[in-house]
C-alpha cells in the first residue's frame, strides 16, 4: 500500500474513536431516552448513502475512461479535460438522482407492511403511556389548574418526572406512576 495511505487512515482512525467516546458519554451520561423503534436516522442515512456512491459511480468512468487509453499516462482516455469531468459529475448526480427516487418511491412498495386497527380504549392506553397530548399541552394542564379548578389538576408530562402525574378519571387522566421504580 502507499504511503499517503497511512496518513489518510490514522485521522481516520483516531476520528472514530473520539466520535465513539462521545456517544458513549453522552448516552449513558446526558440522554433521558432513546427512541430505538423510529426509521428516521436509517432512511436519512440510506439517503445520504448515495453521495459516496455518487462519487464510485463517477470514480467508476474515470476509470473506464483512462482504460481507452494508454494505462501509464493519466487522463489519455477518450475523454479529455472537461468533457471528462462532465462526464464524471453527469454519473454523479444520475446516480444520486435515481437513488433518491428508488427510495423514496420503490423501497416504500417493498416495505409495505399490514397494521390492524387498535382496539385499545384510551383509558387502557394512558394507563400505561404517561404522555399525551393533554399531559404533554401547559395550556391544557394551567387550565385544568387555574380556570376549571380540577382536584387533582392535571399534571404537565416532563420527561424524568412521571412519577409527578396524579390520576383523575374524571378529566381524562388515566396514568399514575407505580409506586415502586422499575
């Protein structure tokens, strides 16, 4: 391998690991929780994906270029100077171009998946989910408090802070904390 290699893969390496260090830090130290079940991050990374692949694919006809020329000298392909670049930024953005389409239109149709209708009440759901869209409303909690008087008013949802909320059945609020943490 050449020497230049050594170079490129050491800041690469050490890059790596401070950028291991500092989600390990921050997910056992600073974050409350993790949304593990969410797609977002992955379909944002398969999007992003297709710059690097952009980029192959353009590597891709520079060298398809220089092997119609002669293979010792740089750039004696068919294409010369800017023609080659055109060419090599044109497989670039096709590329991206028809990645991005294939997974916003055909990735969906493939992944396509059946979901059956909840029968849960939403006295049974926020039994069990401290959160929702009245807990997690400050108006809705301040009026419940300070204009219709409710006794326990309902409780504002902070994440770390469940242990807070207090039933009231009457107004919609289901979930109380179990006495014991988990």
């Amino acid at each position: 391998a050449p020497g230049y290699m050594l170079k490129v893969f050491i800041p690469l390496l050490f890059s790596h690991i401070v950028i291991y260090a500092y989600d390990h830090w921050k997910v056992l130290r600073s974050a409350l929780r993790f949304n593990w079940s969410g797609d977002s991050v992955n379909s944002y990374a398969q999007k992003l994906f297709s710059v690097p692949t952009g980029l192959l694919a353009a590597g891709v006809v520079f060298k398809l270029n220089q092997w119609s020329g002669d293979p010792k000298v740089l750039g004696s392909g068919y294409l010369k100077g800017e023609k080659l670049w055109w060419a090599m930024l044109g497989a670039c953005a096709v590329h991206i171009v028809i990645h991005l389409l294939l997974l916003e239109f055909v990735v969906p149709i493939l992944g396509k998946v059946e979901r059956e209708q909840s029968t849960a009440t939403y006295e049974a759901c926020s039994r069990t989910a401290p959160c929702s869209y009245f807990s997690s409303n400050p108006i809705y909690c301040l009026r419940s408090k300070h204009i219709y008087k409710h006794n326990p008013p309902h409780g504002y949802y902070i994440v770390g802070k469940e242990h807070l909320l207090v039933s009231n059945a009457k107004i919609g609020a289901h979930f109380e904390a179990p006495s014991e943490p988990r």
